[in-house]
C-alpha cells in the first residue's frame, strides 16, 4: 500500500492517518498523546465490551495533557438486510449521517487490495476484534479506532462499533460484511481535538519521558510496510 501524501500509522490500536506537512514535534505530539489516552483507558475499561466507558477515558486523559476538544458527538446508523459492505461504504455512511471531518486520506488503507501487511496486520486484528462464546455461531465484536492528524497539532477521531455473526479472520480493513450478520446497529463516537498552547506544553515532557522506549512495540507506520519508521 502507497499513500501518496500522507503518512498511515498503527498507532497503539488506532489507525492514524498523518497530514505530510506536519512538523516532527507536532507528529510526535499526535503519536504519543493518542497513544498515551489509549494505554491508560485500556487500562480502565475495555474498548470492545464497555466501549462508551473505554472513549470517555480516552478523552479524559487527553484533558489531562492539555489537549481541548470543542466538537464531540455519539450516534448509531443501521443497515439494512441482504447488503454486502465493506469498510469505505460504512464510513462513507457514517460520515455523510454525523461525522463532520472527512475520512478521505484513511480511505485508501480500506480499498480493496491495500490493507495492512505483517506486523501491522495481526497486531490490529487483535486490538480490534474480539469473538465471544456463542454456542456453535460466533459472535464477534468490532471496535474500530481511526483518526486523522492534521498540518498543525490537531487531530479528528471516530471509534466504530458493532457485533456480528459472521466469522472474521485476516486482515480487518478487507473484510467484507453481510449487513444481514451485524446485531442491531453500527455505533459510532468521534471527536476533534487538539493542544491547549497553555497548558499542553507543561505536560509534554511529562508524556515523552513515560513513552519514549515503549513505542517500538506500538508504533508501526503502515503505508511503507515497515515497522522501524520513527517520526
């Protein structure tokens, strides 16, 4: 997979798209703060089964660091029966319905024969989906965490949600859906958000010292296809 303008990262179980005209630091403040709230969300709830809770910790502890977030918003969309779907019609839908950031620069990492290649591949896979005991049908549950960093430090993410009977296995972001397999409907919670110039930058020391070391085994930049990339 090629994107031809910005960078694509595996981010701690996020898929975060990087806007090619951001600075090194700003890179690295979207990186490790978005890495930063999810470890210690993950570590208050879990994002597959409580994951209303598992966001509001995300956004919490991303207050903590100094970051403000003016627009937020959950909301659900239903599909209907007997539809085939894959990952660009689900977020074309959701974008259209509430979302009010485009998802086009993430779009290509979703289109058919893109996808993700080995480490990236797997370790989304585990952080994404999770299969839950179901008697003889299983019943898996998908929790997607993508976001959008722009040219200054700011960042756009959405979290989608939903359950369905159709077994899932490889790469997630080539799946296709049968609508008529999902339970109930597609939920989806998103926010914008970037740094307090004020407060932030008091906290930033804070967030590379607990971070920096421990980002090689959460930090893969996708789009090259290589896990040693370093912003």
């Amino acid at each position: 997979m090629k994107l031809q303008h910005d960078e694509a990262w595996l981010n701690g179980g996020q898929l975060l798209c990087l806007d090619s005209g951001m600075s090194l630091e700003h890179k690295q403040d979207v990186l490790l703060s978005s890495l930063y709230g999810q470890l210690l969300a993950s570590a208050k709830s879990d994002k597959l089964g409580e994951v209303a809770q598992w966001f509001e910790s995300y956004k919490r502890a991303l207050r903590k660091l100094g970051w403000d977030m003016p627009r937020a918003l959950e909301f659900s969309d239903r599909f209907p029966g007997n539809l085939t779907i894959t990952w660009p019609d689900i977020l074309k839908v959701l974008s259209r319905n509430g979302v009010p950031f485009s998802l086009d620069a993430l779009m290509s990492i979703f289109q058919p024969g893109n996808g993700l290649v080995e480490p990236a591949r797997s370790r989304f896979a585990k952080q994404t989906v999770s299969c839950l005991p179901d008697g003889s049908t299983p019943l898996c549950q998908v929790a997607l965490l993508i976001g959008f960093g722009h040219s200054s430090p700011s960042m756009d993410v959405l979290l989608v949600h939903f359950r369905t009977r159709q077994p899932l296995a490889g790469d997630i972001t080539q799946t296709v859906f049968e609508s008529s397999q999902l339970e109930g409907q597609v939920h989806a919670i998103w926010m914008s958000a970037c740094p307090d110039p004020w407060i932030y930058p008091d906290m930033r020391e804070d967030v590379l010292d607990t971070l920096i070391g421990q980002t090689d085994q959460y930090w893969v930049r996708v789009d090259k296809g290589d896990g040693d990339a370093q912003p």
